[in-house]
C-alpha cells in the first residue's frame, strides 16, 4: 500500500532497500542443502528421538535439526513430536487459548494473487469497501458477540488509503457498546514503508502481520504475476521497514499448500532469527494458514498439498523450534483438526469468523459473493468457547501484555516459563469470566465456572498468594467491575 508515493526503491546513498543479508538467506540451494541434512540426520531414528527430547529444554531447535523432524513419516514419532509439544505448549502457555476476530474493511485489490478471491482481475467478487459507520456497525456486531481482540485486514492498492485504514482503526478503538469495547486492534494488512508503519504505530496496534506466502522466490513470482506485490523483496523486508517506524510486536507467516511445507517452515525459522538477531526481537506470532478454495481465483488446487498428517508435524516442529512464540490457526481450518492442533502448539485462534467486508452485521450467513476464501469452521464463537471449556481449556480475551507495554522483546521476557502463571493463566479466566458474565447462557456459565474452579485450584497449589488475588477479583467481576488485568 502507498509503496511508490512513500519510500524510494532504495536507501540512502544508492544502498539497496533490501540487504543482501536477507535476501542470501532464502536462496533455494541454501535451503534445500539445510533439508538435505536433515534427512542424513532423520535416517536414525535414535537421533531423532535425541531432538525430540532435547527441545524439552525450551531452547529450540536450529534449522537443520528443525529439518530432520520434517522428515518424520512414521504414526509413532509424529505421536512422540505432539507429545512433546503439547507439554512444552502447557509449560510456556498453559492451558489457554487466546481467541479473536477478523475484520475485514474492504475488498478492493490492486494484485493479482492466483488463490485470493479479492484479485483485481475477479469480476465475480462484489467489490466493498466499508464506511465508517459501516465499520462501527461491524465493531458492534462484533463487541456484542464477547470479542475484545480484532485484526483487522484489507487488499492492496497501488495509491492512497492509509487515511482510510488509520481512520478506521481509530473508529473502531472508539466504538463501545453496552456490553463493552475492543481493547486491542492487530493489523495484517499489505507492507508499508517505515514512514507508514511509524503513523500506524502511533494509533496504538497490538501485532502487524505480514504473510510472505511463499520463501521460495520462483513459485512467489509465478503466483503474484502483477501489481505491488509482485515484489518479493519489498515484501520481504516487510518486517525491517516496520520495525525501523517503531513496531515491536510483530508476526509472520506462510501459506501453506503453494510450495513444500518443508522450505516453508526452515524459511521462517530462518527469518525469525534473522529478527532476532538483528534486531533483538523475534516474530511475536507465526501464522499457518492452509490454502483453501476461492471462489473466482485461477487457482482451484494446491500446487504443493499439505495433508493433515504434515500440518499437524508441521505445527509440531514450530512448536518444539520457537517454544516462546504463538502459533495462530484460523477459520481456515476444520473444527476436527483445529480441537487437535490447539492441544500441540497453537496458542490463538479466530473464532466466529466472516472473510468479507460487512459479513457480520448483514449477513449471519455466509456470503460467497464478497469473501476473500471459504471458511471451514463456522461455527459461531459461544459454541467454541463451549467446547473449550469442556476440556478444560481457557478461552482467554486478554489484552494486558500490550496495554501494560509488555511488547517486544519485554513480551518475550515474560513468556519465559514461571512467570506465564502470574500473569496470562490469571488474566485468561479474568476475561473469561468476564464473557460468562455478559455473554453466557446458563448452560455455559455453568461449565465455565467449573473450568475457572479447576484453574483456580491449580494455581492455588503453585501459588496460593496469587490465587486469593484472583479469587478476590473474579468475585469482584462477579460484582459487575470489569477490566481488571495483572
Ligand atoms: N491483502 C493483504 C496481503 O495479502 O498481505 C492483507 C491480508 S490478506 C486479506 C490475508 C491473507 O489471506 C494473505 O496474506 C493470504 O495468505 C491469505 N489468503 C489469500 N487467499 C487465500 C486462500 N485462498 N486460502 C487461504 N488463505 C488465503
Ligand atoms: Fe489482494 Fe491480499 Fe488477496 Fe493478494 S491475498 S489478492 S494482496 S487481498
């Protein structure tokens, strides 16, 4: 968005705007050599059990290691690889799932991406793109569901609409309803220059989000054949130009289905260290979004299918790879596999969610003229808070780390594991007690209050100081005081 009219093609004295440092480090021979060691390491199955165990110390995995797992075919090591990540998972993260809403303001597109049903070239997408009053209508919508976490996405164009977008997000930080408001916006949306990303920071966002798509620079080009993002460095520098206009908190993240999951998962393990590195802060998420049909997109089959065998490994080596970073699964996927997924890795999902522009205050059904993708999950978000807490998991809208400026590398501080149980696990049941409260039928109050019980007690055994100061404040929610958070 806005790329031609506000940064130059290249820095300052002639240097390239994308440094061979990061372009060197997806080359395909770099790659595919670091995947070839892999499979020399994988061919003895004691060795791949020695890295199993050794991610148990929550130091990770480097990427040729990371690679051997991604060889594993065998039902009874990938049972050992989501062991292993469901317990480093409940280590760093507990048993608490963070749950959100897309957003989308538009679907007008400049690109031509070959999967995405928002290309300019589809003329059966309904084009729209929403008002202001349009966008507090779908915030409300939204509010009065039991959300406090949107991310907000749109297409690209060539020229204008920053305003637009930054307009937006502040209407909708300022919309509230009876039953409360948003209280954290994350952003995907196309790449910035740092100009850009230092006026979208000033609005206060939670995470930027950016997919590269695909690391493997032939398949990106023949599947973005036009307009601004057709650029495959400028995309990939995304995350430095955000970082220089001041972003700390930020996710990447593939497409799976378009190239070998395989080069997909080492690229990105390769690009959060690069961040890190450089920058001293990792990727705050990684995303794993699967192909799915579009309607109108040239596109009608996954050029390089992920079954549900490899996405589960795949999610399974991010996990044991990056244990302090949140894996985020989207409606994208089904309800069957996401209840396991969230289980082995994922830490946030989208819930309830609508992929097109106005799709919750219109439509309560789907509406296949105006959306981005087809959704397999629909169902609606009380039904997946139900199943969560059958199992005792927390549904959790929490949003104090970004609102008490626990960002960036300070974020990561804190997921270091002892410290997640005196905030995120305490924070998680007071949001969702909040959602009892305001949103539950008795039913679901019921199973809630016996799933905060059961957490409750856990802390107690940890911590009893703790768990009386939670006590005290689910019963102060109780008594109608909201927003409370450690
Ligand atoms: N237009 C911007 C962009 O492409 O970066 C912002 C967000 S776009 C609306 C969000 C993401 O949707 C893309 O990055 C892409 O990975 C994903 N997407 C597009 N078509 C898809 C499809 N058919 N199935 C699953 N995900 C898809
Ligand atoms: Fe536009 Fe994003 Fe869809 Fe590509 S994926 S066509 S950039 S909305």
């Amino acid at each position: 968005m806005n790329k031609k009219t506000t940064e130059p093609e290249s820095a300052p004295g002639n240097q390239p705007a994308v440094s061979e440092e990061l372009t060197g480090l997806f080359r395909e021979d770099r790659i595919e050599y670091m995947l070839a060691r892999g499979a020399e390491l994988a061919r003895e199955k004691e060795k791949v059990e020695k890295i199993i165990k050794e991610t148990e110390d929550l130091k990770g995995l480097d990427p040729v290691k990371a690679a051997a797992l991604l060889q594993v075919e065998d039902q009874e090591m990938l049972d050992l690889m989501l062991k292993t990540a469901r317990k480093i998972k409940e280590t760093i993260y507990g048993k608490r799932l963070v749950l959100f809403a897309p957003l989308y303001f538009d679907n007008i597109c400049d690109n031509s991406c070959l999967y995405c049903s928002f290309r300019r070239e589809n003329e059966k997408v309904e084009r729209r793109k929403l008002s202001q009053n349009e966008i507090r209508d779908e915030v409300e919508a939204l509010i009065e569901k039991g959300h406090k976490r949107l991310l907000v996405l749109t297409g690209e164009r060539e020229e204008e609409d920053l305003t637009y977008l930054l307009e937006g997000i502040r209407t909708a930080y300022d919309t509230e309803t009876e039953e409360g408001e948003i209280r954290r916006i994350n952003v995907e949306i196309a790449p910035l220059s740092a100009e850009g990303f230092a006026e979208l920071n000033e609005l206060g966002i939670g995470t930027y989000t950016c997919f590269q798509e695909t690391y493997h620079r032939p398949t990106y080009e023949k599947l973005h054949p036009s307009g601004p993002k057709s650029d495959y460095d400028w995309r990939l520098a995304v995350m430095d130009r955000a970082i220089e206009g001041g972003i700390d908190d930020y996710g990447i993240g593939a497409l799976f289905g378009l190239y070998d999951y395989r080069f997909e998962v080492i690229s990105l393990l390769l690009h959060a260290d690069y961040l890190q590195d450089k920058y001293g802060v990792g990727p705050h998420t990684i995303s794993v979004p699967r192909l799915n049909m579009a309607a109108g997109a040239p596109l009608q089959e996954p050029p390089a299918p992920v079954s549900d065998f490899q996405f589960k490994k795949l999610v399974a080596v991010l996990r044991l790879a990056v244990p302090y970073t949140g894996i985020i699964l989207s409606t994208r996927e089904e309800e069957s596999l996401r209840d396991q997924l969230f289980r082995h890795g994922v830490s946030q999902i989208s819930a309830g969610s609508r992929t097109s522009p106005g799709g919750y205050e219109e439509a309560r059904q789907r509406d296949e003229k105006k959306e981005q993708f087809s959704l397999h999950d629909t169902r609606p978000m009380a039904e997946i808070i139900y199943e969560l807490a059958e199992k005792n998991y927390l549904p959790s809208f929490c949003t104090a780390c970004y609102r008490r400026g626990r960002t960036g590398e300070d974020f990561m501080e804190l997921a270091r594991p002892g410290k997640i149980q005196k905030y995120c696990k305490p924070n998680a049941m007071m949001t969702f007690k909040e959602y009892l409260e305001d949103f539950a039928d008795d039913e679901l109050q019921k199973l809630g209050e016996n799933c905060l019980e059961h957490h409750l007690n856990e802390i107690k055994g940890d911590d009893p100081d703790l768990a009386g100061n939670v006590k005290q404040r689910l019963n102060k929610i109780g008594r109608k005081k909201r927003d409370l958070y450690l």
